[in-house]
C-alpha cells in the first residue's frame, strides 16, 4: 500500500524519536545547520545561460539541498538588477560587470554591494550582423569601418546593440569594433535591447548588428535575417559569462543559504555539462516560463554544432560549457579585466580600487569552500593572464597600464 507524504513523514519521525536521535535530526543534517533562508526566489533572463539554475530547480536539486525555489523570469537585466536590489529576488543569474556596477553605484545603479560567489557559464555568446552588411562584404569591424564612417558623415550612424551598459555583451562589442578602428563611443550608435528583443528589432531595421547570449543568435540565422561575424569564445578563449549573485549584506546573513545555493548549482552544472544531457536540458529550458523558443534552436549551438548563416558550419569544441574546465570558479583576474575596460570606456574617470573592489565582489573564498566539500578541484591561483583574438595579452598585476595601452578609447 502506498503511504501518503504525510504518513511517511510521520512514520520517519517516530521512528527518529525510537531510535533516539536528537530533535532537528533531518536525515544528515540538523535543522539548524540547513539554509537560513529556506524560500529563495531566483531571476533569470531568458537566455540558454540561465539553465544551470532552471536545472537546480526543475531536477529537485535545490529541494536537496534545503531550498524551496522559484524561478522568476525578468524583462532585462535592468529589472534583474532591481528586484535584487529590493531583495524580491533572493539570488540571480547576473551579468559578470552589473556586480560591479551595484557596488560602484554605476550606470544608473544604486548603490548596492553585490557579490559573486560562482560562476554560472563560460562561452556561447556571438556578434550577430544583418544579412545587409553580409551583402556588402563587410564581416569584420575593418571593413565596417568605411561605412561607419559614411552612415556617421551623412547624419545617421551605425546602431549596434548590446544588453546592459556594463555588461559582458556590452565590453565584448566595444572589444571587437575598436579592434578594427571604431570608437563605440563616437563612430556608432551603441544601445540597449533585452536578450529576447533582439531578433524583433534587427527585423524591423533597428540595428546594424548586435551581442547577445544564445538561443538569440541562433534564431537570427534560422529567421534568415543575419550572420554571426564572431563567437565570443574565439574573441576570448573560455571568457567569464553570467555569474550566479547574491547582494553583499544577504550573503553576510544568510551564508548557510549562499553555499547551498552553489552545491545546488554546481551539481547542475556537472549534470548539463554530461552532453547526452543536454537535449533533455533543451527541452526544459524551451519552455514559455524560461526561454520561450523551439528546444532545436536551442540545442544545435550546446551541442557545439554552430551554422554561421554566411555559408560557414563547424563543430565548435568551446561551445558553451557549465562546468567542465573549471567554469564555476570566480578568477578574481576577470573583476581585474572588467574595472580595466571600465575605465578604458570612460566608466570610471579615475583609477578605481582594482584590488579592493575585486576582492569584495569576486568571493572565490566561499567557492573554495564549497569546492572543497565537495571534492571539485579549484585553480591554485586567483589571477591569470590572458589573451585575446587580437593578440594583446591582459595582465590582471598592471590593469592600469593595460586600460591606457589601447589606441581606441574613451578616456578623458
């Protein structure tokens, strides 16, 4: 006969109190010992990036670790930004620079420190251009320039999108059109669209091109409507992409809470990175309350199977990964990198505190912790050098230097 969830529980308690195990007993740990806040509200944006934490929820992976998740999907990275401000989301899938920019109070942010105890992906962004400049030949920033120039002289420049002002799609457009000569700042038209709003707008001739995370370059290509000129994985080889955030004063109070969350999102991450995995994922995460987008469109790119809609079709191997490669850990290198690019851009007018800031925001303190619980390998150091598709070779000891190396900027 079956038993009712009740009864078993009623069943497990009484035989807890025969055997004689101590009240708060819940089979391997004490109630206290468990998350401080045990309802935690998550948000997310529709992106193929947010699945780590869609997983933790829908394989009961959070309900294991102690937590009663919701997912909340947000309009744009502003309202992700906000609601965790207000504390109505608890934890968020979160843009690596908006940690940076709530403790900084930048781009329109409030004050609000925020930490950034585990990554939630590397890799699987792109620039995406429209058909139109396909036409004309023009695949790379250098041979967009001329026109640039044109459009900008005869009174309607350029328009390129990006996700959020500090963003990674933000620094990964302005990264690769200086490249080739254009100053984001004064040869185009840099804007602001949400992640699921791209397509739309490129249709309806708002923009030249734009940066974004998958499903949405994948689904340009499908529309017939562009190309993608550039994967950010060859811009940056296994790049920093969303980051799993918590505000700085809840990670202070509920630190129990913090780590569960991690555990919950890491064995997530372990289960979507098995690829034999992964169409099961797509299927989930297609659905309208998370990505709203055929699971196919969403597939083909996490399976590394990338159809450049310029004629070219490859197998990436630095497709999107969640875990593999050490993807969860928070190198502090990458704080260093971002607050650099803050001020190349004009962000910031004076040297900001690299090492105190990233040593606030970038906790690889809790996911060490964590890591070593559960017996996942971390990096022996915090800072690493890095290299980009152009050649130029970061170093996180002289970010300084490194911000005023560069031809194109927006410095005073």
């Amino acid at each position: 006969m079956a038993l009712t969830r009740r009864e078993v529980l009623k069943t497990s308690a009484a035989a807890a109190l025969l055997s004689g195990l101590p009240a708060g007993w819940r089979g391997g740990a004490y109630a206290q010992e468990g998350p401080e806040s045990p309802k935690m509200r998550f948000g997310i944006i529709a992106l193929t990036d947010c699945s780590s934490i869609v997983m933790a929820h829908e394989l009961g992976l959070f309900k294991k670790h102690g937590i009663e998740s919701t997912i909340s999907k947000e309009a744009s990275w502003a309202v992700i930004r906000d609601r965790l401000t207000l504390g109505e989301n608890q934890g968020t899938h979160l843009l690596l620079g908006t940690a940076y920019a709530m403790t900084m109070g930048l781009q329109g942010s409030p004050v609000k420190p925020t930490i950034i105890p585990c990554y939630l992906n590397r890799n699987g962004q792109a620039i995406t251009l429209t058909k139109a400049l396909l036409d004309k030949g023009a695949k790379t920033p250098a041979q967009i320039k001329p026109l640039a120039a044109e459009a900008k002289a005869k009174g309607s420049p350029m328009t390129f999108a990006m996700t959020y002002p500090p963003g990674t799609h933000a620094m990964w457009m302005r990264y690769w059109l200086a490249s080739g000569g254009i100053n984001p700042d004064r040869d185009v038209t840099l804007i602001t669209i949400p992640p699921p709003q791209m397509v739309a707008n490129m249709k309806v001739g708002k923009m030249d091109g734009f940066c974004v995370g998958e499903p949405w370059n994948a689904r340009a290509i499908v529309d017939g409507i562009g190309f993608t000129a550039i994967t950010t994985q060859q811009l940056w080889k296994d790049h920093p992409e969303k980051v799993l955030a918590f505000t700085e004063e809840f990670a202070a109070k509920n630190p129990r809470t913090v780590k569960a969350t991690i555990r919950a999102v890491v064995e997530a991450s372990q289960w979507i990175d098995k690829l034999e995995n992964r169409t099961r994922m797509a299927e989930v995460v297609s659905q309208p309350q998370y990505i709203n987008c055929p699971k196919e469109i969403i597939l083909g790119r996490l399976l590394g199977e990338y159809d450049y809609g310029d004629g070219r079709k490859e197998k990436d191997k630095l497709y999107m990964t969640f875990f593999d490669r050490q993807a969860n850990f928070p190198q502090k290198s990458h704080g260093v990198w971002w607050l650099s690019q803050f001020r190349r851009w004009g962000m910031v007018k004076e040297p900001p505190d690299y090492k105190g800031l990233v040593d606030r925001v970038h906790r690889a303190d809790i996911f060490r912790e964590v890591a070593k619980e559960m017996g996942v390998e971390t990096p022996r150091e915090d800072m690493k050098k890095e290299t980009f598709f152009d050649g130029v070779t970061f170093d996180p000891a002289e970010p300084e230097k490194y911000a005023k190396s560069f031809a194109v900027h927006s410095m005073a």
